[in-house]
C-alpha cells in the first residue's frame, strides 16, 4: 500500500473512532462505572429587581433554561433542586440556600400527581418574602421538569408539590406561609 493509502486509511479509522465518541445520545460513564445523562432544564432564580424594588410589575422569578448532569445512581430531584443553589446571572438570586438540607424528594406513593420535598428543620430561618420566593423556586423548577426515577412507573404529570420538615407535614416552613396543603404554580 502506497504513503497515500495510508494516509487515507488512517483518516477513515480517525473518523470512525470520532464518530463512535459523539454519538453517545448524551450519556458518558464516569470511571467508577456509572452512567451519565445529561438533560435540558429549566431553573428558576429570584429577580433582584423585583426584590430591591417591591414592584410587582416585575416577576418574582426568572427562568434559565440549562442542562443538568445526573448519574444513574442519583436522586434526579435531588440534582435539579441542587441546580438552584447558584444563581447563574447578574439580577438573579436564589433563595436555595446551603444553609437548606433536603432530606429526600420523591413522588408520592399514595398520589403520584404530588412529588414531596422533605427538608431539614435546621437552616429553615427567613422572612415572609424568603419563605415564598424559597416555595416558588423549588415548585415552579420541580413542576417545569418532567424529571422521572427510572424506578417511577408514574405515568401522571406531576402537579402538586408537598413539603414536609424532618418527615411531618408542618404548618410552615419559617414561620409565615400555611405549607400544610401541596402547592401548585399558581
């Protein structure tokens, strides 16, 4: 075989092993094994203008639309949840603070339309404002993501979302908001 053959040989297996690396359907594995998806989200962060201003001409959220890493041995809600506690932009906020632990976020056993956050009592401090714009963070990213566990045969769009402090429904979070019913977007 002649130099250009060669060349052209080497290029043809240059491009199948290229090939072969890009075509992954978004999934990678990581060195321990386990397989990574990642997937288009849409986050949502606190509008500063809205909370420096107090004028309600402006919405309290802002949506960033990103894409969200997630192994296949990690809490899909978890990850998403975890997203929000940097703001990715100038004029943008997050109330997911580090000082708020969730313990678990799943889809509810008895009523699969209702996802249920379960959060650690410590770091749970903040005004009225906090409070509500922590709920509309959380319940407007978990509703807008059709995030599913592969081990979730829940085939209902999830509408409702249902805090609990330390495993028990509570009457708020921090103190302001009625939290004993699941809330929606409105």
């Amino acid at each position: 075989m002649n130099r250009k053959g060669y060349v052209i040989l080497v290029l043809c297996l240059f491009m199948v092993v290229l090939v072969m690396m890009l075509s992954g359907c978004g999934d990678n594995e990581e060195p321990n094994g386990d397989v990574i998806t990642t997937i288009p989200v849409k986050l949502y962060y606190v509008n500063e203008e809205y909370v420096t201003t107090g004028d309600e001409t402006f919405p309290e959220l802002l949506m960033v639309e990103s894409a969200l890493q997630i192994s296949e041995n990690e809490n899909p809600y978890l990850a998403l949840v975890d997203a929000l506690r940097e703001a990715p932009g100038e004029g943008m906020s997050t109330m997911v603070t580090g000082d708020i632990n969730f313990l678990d976020i799943a889809v509810s056993k008895e009523d699969p339309e209702i996802i249920v956050v379960d959060l650690d009592s410590n770091g749970l401090s903040g005004g009225s404002l906090g409070e509500g714009l922590f709920i509309k963070q959380v319940v407007y990213t978990l509703l807008e993501n059709g995030i599913m566990q592969k081990s979730d045969l829940n085939e209902k769009e999830i509408k409702k979302v249902q805090f609990l402090v330390d495993g028990q429904v509570v009457e708020s979070l921090m103190g302001h908001i009625d939290a004993r019913e699941p809330f929606t977007r409105q």
